[in-house]
C-alpha cells in the first residue's frame, strides 16, 4: 500500500471504512489484554523459583567473614553481594553500598537526602529558590515522578540515537546553577532502548556543571538485560571514566536484580565514588541498622557469581525474544512504508518506543482501550506526563503471553492506521475536500 499522505480523499474515505470495520470485529471479541507496565513474565518469575530452596531452616547463615545474617547490622550490605552486584555493575566492591529490594528507592531516597540535608556539604535544596533537574526524553516516568514529588523543575533534553543531545546538556549544566540532576537510562534506554554512545559518556565525564552538587543519576536499570547473544551494546563504565576526567565525585549509579531475580524481592545498589558514600552513609545509618542480609545471601549462594548470573540472563532472553521480534514483525508487516510512524528495535532491555504522526498518541492508546487492549498512557514517556508532539507510545511487550502479545499487536497496528486516517482526512485542505 501507498503512503497514506500521497491517497486522494476518496481513497482515504474508503480506507477508514475498512478500519472501521475491523475495528468492530475486534470490540465484539471482548478483549482483556495488558501491556501498560514493564513486568517480567510468569514464566520468567519462575526461572528464579529455585531461590526458594537454596535457604532452609538447617542452612548455615554465616558469611564468610564470619557474619550470622540473621542479626542485625552490615549496614552497607554484606560483602558477597557487593561482589556479586559489583560485577553486574563493572566497579569495584568498595564502591557499592547494597539496598533492599528496589533501586526506585534508592533513587528517591538520594533525592530526598539532597532536598534536606544537601550534597557533601553544599545547602539543602530545600532551602533554595529553584532546583532543576534535567530530563532525556522520551524518558522513565517514574523518574519524573520523583523529581515532581520534590517540586523540582524539569526540563526537557531531547534523546539522539547516541543518547541525551550533549549540546545542550553541557550548555544547561555549565551555565544554570539551579541545575542539580539528570536523569539517565544508559544502557537499552526506557522506552527506546538506546545505549549511550562512547563519546556521550565521555562528554558526560567531562561535564564542567556550574553547581558544585549537580549529580548525574545513571540509572543502569538493564547492564546484563540483552536479548542477543552477539552484537550487544556495551557501555563506558561512568564512574571510572568520570575519575580520569578528574570528576570523581559526579555520578551515583543505580541497578538492582528486579528484572534478573523476583521484582517484588531483589536486592538493589548504588555505586559511587568514597566522597558520595562516606555522604550517604551519614543518612543510612540513621535509617537502618541494615537491609535484608538473608535475602542478599539467599541471591548470592543461586547465582555463586556474576557468571551463574549472566546465564541466568541468558533465559530470560529466550523467553523475551520472540516477544521483541513478534512485536517487530507484526509493525514492519502492518505498518511500514505508510509514513505515519516509526519505531525502536532495540537489542536488550524492556521497551520499545513507538512515534506516530503528532497530534495522534492519545487518541491511538484511548482506541486501544475501547477495545480492551491497556497500553502505557500517552504522555508517561515525558515530564509532567505532557508530551508537546503527542506522539510518543510506550510498548512493553514482556508481560503477556506470547499469543496475546501477538494479538494485542495486531490490534495496535489497526488503532494507528485508523487514527492516522482521521488525523490526515481532518487536515485535508478545503479544495481537496470537495
């Protein structure tokens, strides 16, 4: 079929009937199908149901540094984890302090931290007149929800295929005092699963921020989450390249095993330089005495090291794959050559992200829902959940079923030429609408 720009209105005419009526036939099936968030699969939970058993009431709870996981403290985790989360993370385990189950948390509770008690020294941001924090988008929705919650100011930084457009970061940082944060995803980025390019970490190393607090929140959510076994992105590790560039003390650098173990019961990190920790360490222990010390041995005695981890990995792709390339197919097969969208295809992580012509995201996830099919909202991708093309669409194809996905799929493709056709029918000029 022809781009959808180059029908006359007849054509166009004739074309919506038909979408229209398949659209029907799909809302007469009663449809309850779910791709609004990022979840692993049933079958992927169960991959980790063996973690269940490495514990047992005649297990032996001692670390190999003698301590009994059972009692309290280690308040920065016990050092089997830090080995372990230190090589999913590519640093050194002196860098790492362990957390409970949720680096969201983590990542909140730094936020937090510098709202009231400030960075290494610097003032509260709570006490100053503006605090910015700047955003790639389309980006993770829940990070925007932090920053929100804090009353911070959020500004837009447009993504490139090598990640944030760079310019403007270094443009922003070195000029606005008020900036204190960006959020990153940099590895199989959410929703367009980008990797940063080298040259984009470098540049980020070699920041020169006017705010002698500004952090970089490097979010690496997806550092061992490839879908291929050949050709996976790697990523310049920040924390090293920032100390060559002689800015040791800029980045915090989040992960977890939510998507690796159980979400609901991982452990989760923050890697940092001594400086940050000997900072975070200030707050922590006067939070907590220490996290889940049995979980992290219970993690730690599965896996026996970042090698049993990285196979574990190795079937959640299998299972995540054909759901990756099902999603690709359907939209290349419906889709492609009509000039009304276009979309990521990336090599690992949880999301692919979908563009369709401006004006028409909304609509398009509102059409999917009326026939039973709940997508992430239009808009979550960007702060404030506004985005000024709405265009951007979130999938997530994990959780489903792979012949549910497939279905769900087909159903999406059709909501998006339906709607493209509405959208170009309505900006027809007057003369060709005769």
């Amino acid at each position: 079929m022809k781009p959808y720009a180059e029908m006359t209105r007849e054509e166009l005419l004739e074309l919506k009937k038909k979408l229209k009526a398949e659209y029907k036939e799909y809302q007469s099936k009663e449809l309850k199908l779910d791709m609004s968030r990022g979840k692993p699969s049933i079958e992927q939970l169960d991959l980790s149901m063996g973690m269940m058993d490495v514990l047992g009431s005649d297990s032996d709870l001692t670390c190999e540094d003698g301590t009994d996981c059972r009692n309290y403290g280690v308040l920065d985790g016990i050092s089997e984890a830090k080995e372990l989360l230190a090589d999913m993370m590519e640093v050194h385990p002196d860098q790492i302090i362990i957390y409970g189950n949720s680096s969201l948390n983590v990542m909140y509770d730094t936020v937090s931290r510098s709202m009231t008690h400030g960075v290494m020294g610097n003032t509260p941001w709570c006490k100053l007149d503006k605090v910015k924090f700047l955003c790639p988008v389309p980006g993770y929705d829940r990070h925007f929800a932090i920053t929100e919650y804090f009353g911070i100011e959020m500004v837009n930084v447009p993504m490139t295929p090598d990640g944030p457009d760079m310019d403007m970061v270094e443009e922003l940082v070195s000029s606005d005092e008020s900036i204190k944060g960006i959020w990153c995803v940099p590895k199989y980025s959410n929703p367009q699963g980008i990797s940063y390019a080298d040259d984009t970490v470098r540049r980020f190393a070699r920041l020169e921020p006017a705010a002698a607090d500004f952090r970089i929140y490097w979010d690496n959510a997806y550092t061992v989450h490839h879908l291929y076994d050949r050709g996976q992105d790697h990523l310049i590790e920040i924390l090293a390249e920032c100390k060559r560039a002689g800015n040791p003390d800029m980045v915090y650098k989040f992960a977890s095993t939510s998507k690796i173990s159980f979400p609901g019961s991982g452990i989760a990190a923050i890697a940092a330089s001594q400086n940050n920790l000997v900072d975070i360490k200030k707050q922590l222990r006067i939070q907590t005495i220490g996290h889940d010390k049995v979980n992290q041995l219970r993690h730690v005695r599965y896996f026996g090291g970042i090698h049993g981890l990285v196979e574990h990995m190795k079937k959640h792709a299998d299972i995540l794959r054909p759901k990756f390339e099902a999603v690709n197919e359907i939209l290349t097969r419906e889709l492609d050559g009509l000039g009304i969208c276009t979309w990521t295809n990336p090599r690992g992580g949880y999301f692919m992200s979908f563009d369709s012509m401006d004006g028409c995201a909304k609509e398009i996830v509102a059409r999917c829902k009326k026939a039973g099919l709940v997508m992430t909202g239009a808009g979550a991708t960007y702060p404030y959940g506004k985005d000024p093309h709405d265009s951007n669409i979130r999938i997530a194809p994990s959780y489903p079923p792979l012949g549910d996905l497939k279905m769900a799929m087909e159903l999406f493709a059709l909501c998006v030429k339906l709607v493209s056709v509405e959208k170009l029918l309505s900006e027809m000029p007057q003369e060709n609408a005769q």
